[in-house]
C-alpha cells in the first residue's frame, strides 16, 4: 500500500491550491469541475492533493462543511491485494460511501468511510487497467525539483477511550501494525498516541487521544465536531533550505521559545559529556546547530544512536479554524519515530515561558 493521495473540502478550492503553490512551492496539476464541485489538483515531489469546494448544496462537500471546519475529507491508498481489500470490507460491514467494486469485482475504486466523517478512496493498483501513480521516471523527476518530496505520516485524532479501537479498525481493516505507543504528559496537556505502519513501510498513521480534559487534542475534537485528520507532514530533502524559502514566500511557523533551545543545549552537552561515543561524533554542524533556533526548527535523537536525527517544523493552521497544519520533516540516518521527545521538550518549555495556549501547540 500506498498514500496516493490527500483530498481536501474547503470553502474556495482555488483560493487554497493558489495558496498551497504561493506559500509551500506546490505545482498546479490539473482542475476537474462537475456539475456540483470545482477541484484543483496540486502536487510537489510524490505528494498528490486534490482541493475541493461546493458550487450548489448538493456538492458532498457542502455536507462534510456543514459539519466540518475545512480540512482533510479523504485519505487515498493505492491497494496492491484488491480482492483482498474488498473481501475485508464486506466481512467487516465497513461502511461503504460508493459500492460499485462490492458489485463489480473490476471497478478501479471504491471510497469507504473512515473512522470519524472523513473517507479512504482505496484505489486497484491495477497497472493495466488502472493506476494513478506517476511513472517512475516521473517520481525521480519530480522529487529532484521539489523542496517538498514526499508524505511522511497522516495524524488522526480520535475521542477519549477511542484510541484502542480505531488502532484495532485499522489492524483488521488494513493490517496496519503498531510500531510505537507512547504518552506525553504535562502539567497542563497530555495525550495518548499509537503510531501505526503498514506491512510494505511505507503508510505511517498516527492516531491520538486525549488523556485530559485540558489536552489540546480535546480541543482539536471540540473545534473540529469529532474525530479528524489534525495534522500531514511532509518530508524535506534540506528542511532548513524549504524552510527558508517557505518563509520568504509568507508562510507562517509555530514560534518556538528560546527555553526550548536551552534545554536542548543542556541534553547535548549533557550526553557529549556523559554518554556514548555517537554523541561526541553528532552529525550535525556548527552551522546548522546555529541554523536550528534561527529557522525555529525542533531536533530529536535517540540517546544511543546520535545519528538518527529528526528535524521538525510545524506551520500556524492554514485554514480559519485552527484544527488543520502541516509538519515539515527531515529523517537523517534512517531516523525513526515522530519526535515525541522534542513534543515533551516543547510542552514544558512552553509551559514555562507561560507565553502561549496549548490549545494551539501541534501534536504527534
């Protein structure tokens, strides 16, 4: 399996693939109008969004956003195993939003419902009668030219005491595996994550929970109207490169207190002095240890493998209501996880400046 593409409902499709090429470098791709929805089709590297909004009511669109603030509607994976795929979703009783491939064994697609209001389009990867994936010529082509090369992992927020079963909708759904479970707890905020992968390694799917009334998950679900896709990162080839072009094109970024910068120093200088030999050989330079606080970029490493770094960034939410944003990410020497060391640092730092709500601090 793979992500083939993330479909968004807003208000004003242009308006938003405009802004989408203007702030983040994408590239228009194509633009499909019917009768009751408009649709721009943008893509940078192997990342493929498709930007909806309604003409008249009777647009599905004009539904999800009668309910929903704009965001993510539809998340598509391309499905090698197709009868496979179709054979769960009847033994499961998935609900089934376009049923023509239960009927008929040979349609390309068929869109199901999620957990929440939001869908998955499972599309046949069927290279004789149906592929949406760009050649691989055309991947490498892409990616070569774009600053922005590929979909890291999707972040879906879910109810308290939801977590157990959306992780087990998507195991006997997809034969997702989880490959992390961890909490993060502040003094204010605190929230429950499993990190799920598929069995190619290539779908990462984040699901979160609030553990307090206080959580700013809990006000992701209180803003969003349920369960939602809260977050999408993006993978970076030169993270501090994209940023920087981002910045200068007017795309906003999370502040990050300088506590957090202090603190990181101490954990450096504290395990340069104290810990393994891979710390003493960081692979980081002076430069971009300058660059990180100037480019407000977070760092993460594992104790024992300093070589594994995570470098993130997260914008300010790009749509009115604050419950959608993008991350930018860069995984150096095969990084693993999702940076929950630098969301623990980030919490308290912040908490201690006491300069910010957590309600519009980013999640795993």
């Amino acid at each position: 399996m793979k992500i083939d593409h993330i479909h968004f409902y807003v208000e004003d499709a242009e308006q938003t693939s405009d802004w989408l090429i203007q702030k983040m470098g994408f590239q228009s791709s194509s633009q499909q109008i019917s009768e009751h929805t408009h649709t721009e089709v943008v893509s940078s590297g192997q990342i493929s969004f498709r930007v909806s909004s309604a003409i008249n009511r009777t647009s599905p669109v004009a539904a999800y956003l009668a309910h929903h603030p704009a965001g993510v509607a539809d998340v598509a994976f391309v499905v090698d195993d197709w009868e496979l795929i179709l054979d769960r979703i009847d033994r499961l009783k998935t609900p089934v939003v376009n049923d023509q491939a239960l009927h008929d064994r040979k349609a390309p697609q068929i869109t199901i419902r999620g957990w929440g209001d939001y869908h998955h389009t499972l599309i046949a990867n069927n290279p004789k009668e149906f592929n949406s994936s760009l050649l691989e010529s055309d991947q490498e082509s892409l990616v070569e030219h774009s600053e922005l090369i590929n979909i890291d992992h999707v972040v879906l927020n879910v109810a308290q005491n939801q977590l157990a079963a959306a992780t087990q909708w998507y195991q006997d759904l997809f034969d997702f595996r989880v490959q992390q479970s961890f909490e993060i707890q502040t003094n204010y905020s605190g929230l429950y994550s499993k990190a799920l992968i598929d069995n190619s390694g290539q779908i990462q799917f984040n699901i979160n929970e609030p553990s307090t009334a206080t959580s700013q998950i809990q006000t992701f679900l209180e803003k969003h109207g349920g369960a939602g896709i809260q977050h999408v990162a993006l993978q970076a080839q030169n993270i501090f490169q994209s940023v920087a072009q981002m910045r200068l094109q007017g795309l906003e970024f999370l502040p990050i207190p300088s506590t957090y910068y202090r603190n990181l120093r101490d954990r450096f200088s504290f395990g340069n002095a104290t810990r393994s030999k891979a710390v003493n050989n960081f692979p980081l330079l002076q430069q971009e240890w300058q660059e990180l606080e100037k480019s407000a970029v977070l760092l993460d490493w594992p104790t024992d493998a300093a070589a594994e770094l995570l470098l993130q960034i997260f914008t300010q939410p790009i749509f009115a209501q604050p419950t959608f944003f993008f991350e930018i990410i860069e995984r150096r020497g095969q990084a693993q996880g999702f940076g929950e060391g630098n969301f623990l640092a980030l919490f308290e730092a912040i908490e201690q400046e006491n300069v910010v709500s957590l309600a519009g601090c980013p999640s795993v």
